[in-house]
C-alpha cells in the first residue's frame, strides 16, 4: 500500500531498529514503546487487520506466531510476554497493516485499557 507506514518500513524507506527478518515477515523495536521490550511483528504482505486474514493469507499469520517464540527467546523474555494485536480504531489500531505486538522484560499490570 502507496501510504502505509508498515509498508514503507518493509521496503527500507523508513528506517527501524530489526530484531528479525525473513521472507515473510519483519520484527521491529517500536518507537514508542509501552514495555521494556516492545517488539513489532508484522508481514511483509500489506493485511491491514485481523478482519482482513483470510485462507489465503493466513500462512503468513501461522508463520508470525511460529517466529514469535524464537524472537522472544531471543529477547531474553524468560518471564513471559504478551503478545497483542489491535483491530480497528476503537481498539487502538493507529497503523492499518496487521501487526503484532510482543511486550515483556517486566510484570505486566493484568487489567485492560
């Protein structure tokens, strides 16, 4: 997608901080992040949210959470993590390309926003 921020970072014109990369998918430091460790997981293929997962894409999504684990562990996130994805604007989804969030490195407070 010609405007997607998501996109434009998987092409390399926006420069981020890479935890991961493979063919499919890129894992990224977020900017502003929310926990010690705030990694972003997303596919290279533009989804723009878990509406828009279908059985043709889903693969990719399979493969997300089988990288998650490793990235994790990569991490140190020995403790656990949580593993988040917002779908649409009034869960919080400010970027319209279907990411994952890993958070971790500390306890992580148990109610919802």
């Amino acid at each position: 997608m010609e405007n997607c921020l998501f996109c434009k970072i998987v092409a390399g014109e926006i420069p981020s901080t890479k935890v991961y990369e493979d063919d499919r998918i890129l894992a990224f430091r977020d900017i502003n992040p929310q926990a010690p460790t705030h990694i972003l997981v997303v596919p290279k293929t533009h989804i723009a949210d878990c509406n828009a997962i279908t059985a043709d894409n889903a693969c990719v999504v399979a493969h997300i959470f089988t990288q998650i684990p490793k990235i994790a562990a990569a991490e140190n996130l020995t403790g656990g993590y949580r593993v988040v994805s917002n779908c649409g604007a009034d869960a919080g989804q400010t970027v319209q390309h279907l990411h994952f969030h890993i958070l971790g490195g500390k306890a992580l407070a148990l109610e919802m926003a």
